[in-house]
C-alpha cells in the first residue's frame, strides 16, 4: 500500500556538514580552474526516471547502487568491475555481497557513499528517500533515480539506464533477449485461461499486491490474475473476502522454497485459511523472490511461476524449475522517510522481513 509519508527537513551532522562544505569548495575551485569548454566536454545532462535533470560524468567509471534491484542490473548489463559499493540488502548474485557496503537502503551513510569517489549514485522511487538524493545534490554527486511500475517499464529502465553508463548497445541487446522471452511465453499461454491468484506478501495480517504494481503485471504475464482488486499497492486483505473469491493457487516468494513450504503447511492448520480451496487442494506455488525486484531476473520468475501455473503449456523438459539464487540472509525491516514530488511505491507494513525490498 502507498505509506503516508512525512516530508521533513534533512538535518545533517556537523562532521557531514563539515565535509559537506569541503566537498562544495573543492568542487568551486575545481570549476574555476577548468574552462567552460572543457568541463561540457566532460559531462552531459540527462532525464531520470523521475523527471530530474541530472548531470553526469561522459564516462562513468565508479557506481554506488543504493537499491537491490539496481545491483542485478548493474550485473546483468556486465558493468559490475564499475560498481564500487552498495547496500546491506544487495545480495544477487553472489558477489555483490563482497562490495563495500554503505548501510540500508532507506538510510545510507553518505560519509561512507563519499569515501567512495563514486561517479554515479543509482537510486530508485520506490525504495531510497528524496532526501537522500538532496544530500547528494548537495555533496555535488549525481544520482540518477529509476521508477518502473510495468515489466515493459523494467525493461525500459534497463536500457536507458545503460545508455547512462555508457554501454547502450548491451542494454538493448539484453532487453531485447527478455522481451523476446515474454513473447515466446505469451505464445505458450495464448489458449490458456488465467489462473485465479491470491499472492501473499504476508500472511498476518493478510497483505497482498494491488492491480498497478509491477508484480500484478508480472502475475498477468505468467498467465495469472490476483484476485484482489484494489488499486493500493500492498493493500491488507480480509481473510474471508479472499476466501469467498475463491482464488485456485496461492503464490509465496522467497529465496528458500522450502521456508515457503513451510509457512503454507503452518497456514493450512488456521482458522480461516483452511476455508481456502488453495488450501484444501494445496495448489500453491513457491517461486523466487526474483519477482519482487524490478530487475532482469524478474523475467525468470515470471517464467517459472507460469510453468507451474500452466504445466501442460510447456514440454516434460521444460517444466522443471529453474535453479534458485544463492540464499540470502535475513533483511531487516525497513521504515519510509521523505517522499518524492509525485506518488510512488512505498514499502508493505509488516513486523518483520520485507518481501519487496527491490
């Protein structure tokens, strides 16, 4: 669900506020001494996903990604050796582990972003805080803001984003290799009716994905409809509601499919959930928490979760499961801070891990 968000005022610390003004100063001097022509030689400006001008380096050369979905991409598009840092929560593939960490991606530490010389800040709406971004407006380090809320926006975003970095041409050839994916998928699922769903996102209290996020798309590409209508995006769904409209599979992500296993046995002895068709016929599939990250590996997910939706749609061979990513340590759960200018994703409540920390 969109999370009511307090605008406030960034207050930054005396040590920051002192490297704040060093930053600034050296980046003054440095710009008296460079001559106009040399320094639009050097950089170009760009539009972000967020409708933002942002000036960058021609040849971005150091990358910090405050977002797990990011990282994948960074990744996927073959530009890790240019990625020096990241969060605690970028976690795939494996050696994304092994980069400098700056903190969470809701509350980075820019003392540490800094010490890092990057070039570049990736960020994206629905995860990191416009005030995080203003710090480093403010520190002259430009961040460059993603904001997909289709697959065909994830996929946009993949290559504009690697027309940023300066590697255009693996960014269409990647989107196209996906888009050419979903359109074999389509055609396996074209005589095919969709699979009433309910995708849990958590199971007390009930929260699910409402009809415009990214992972209702997703779920329409695997040949699947939520049965939860809501336009909220992680709306919190009455028990019995769900199970009077009949959903024929429920669908858990995460990493450890048999963790997943575990909580369906666990909901199938409660009150309420036993009510479920899903339940009682034990239609339910487990698929990577890939579909919670706007990033290439979505795809995969996709695919899966129609293989198991669909099996008659595809050969023996073909619907054996792809393998799961490395496992993940546990996420921390995240709070929301500053809003951007215009409405965006926000984070689905919850006591504990966060299923969609994209």
């Amino acid at each position: 669900m969109k999370v009511p968000l307090r605008n406030r005022r960034s207050r930054v610390r005396a040590p920051q506020a002192a490297l704040v003004m060093l930053l600034l100063s050296s980046a003054a001097a440095h710009a008296q001494n460079s001559s106009p022509r040399t320094a639009s030689a050097l950089f170009a400006e760009v539009t972000d996903e967020a409708g933002r001008r942002v000036r960058i380096p021609q040849q971005v050369q150091r990358i910090v990604s405050l977002a797990p979905s990011l990282t994948e991409t960074v990744y996927a598009l073959g530009a890790e050796d240019r990625l020096v840092g990241d969060t605690d929560f970028c976690d795939y593939p494996a050696g994304a582990q092994n980069k400098p960490k700056v903190g969470g991606a809701v509350n980075p530490s820019l003392e540490q972003v800094v010490a890092l010389r990057p070039d570049l800040v990736l960020v994206t709406r629905s995860l990191n805080r416009l005030e995080t971004v203003r710090a480093l407006e403010q520190l002259n380090i430009p961040a460059y803001a993603t904001d997909p809320h289709t697959v065909a926006d994830v996929l946009s975003s993949v290559a504009r984003l690697s027309e940023v970095l300066g590697i255009g041409e693996r960014g269409r050839a990647l989107s196209q290799t996906l888009e050419g994916r979903l359109m074999n998928l389509q055609s396996r699922l074209a005589a095919t009716a969709p699979r009433r769903v309910l995708f849990v996102v958590w199971a007390e209290p009930l929260i699910s994905v409402g009809q415009k996020t990214f992972i209702a798309d997703a779920l329409r590409l695997a040949g699947a409809v939520s049965v939860v209508e809501s336009t909220q995006d992680w709306p919190q769904v009455n028990l019995e509601e769900a199970v009077r409209s009949h959903p024929e599979y429920l669908i858990f992500a995460d990493s450890h499919s048999e963790t997943g296993a575990r909580d369906f046995e666990a909901l199938a002895e409660r009150p309420g959930w036993r009510d479920l068709d899903a339940v009682r016929n034990r239609r339910i599939a487990l698929i990577s928490d890939a579909v919670n990250r706007p990033a290439p590996r979505l795809i995969s997910a996709i695919e899966d979760l129609a293989r198991q939706l669909h099996p008659d749609a595809f050969s023996e061979n073909e619907k054996a499961r792809p393998d799961q990513p490395a496992p993940t340590k546990p996420r921390a759960s995240l709070a929301a801070g500053e809003a951007w200018n215009i409405p965006r994703m926000g984070m689905p409540p919850g006591p504990g891990p966060c299923a969609c920390a994209h």
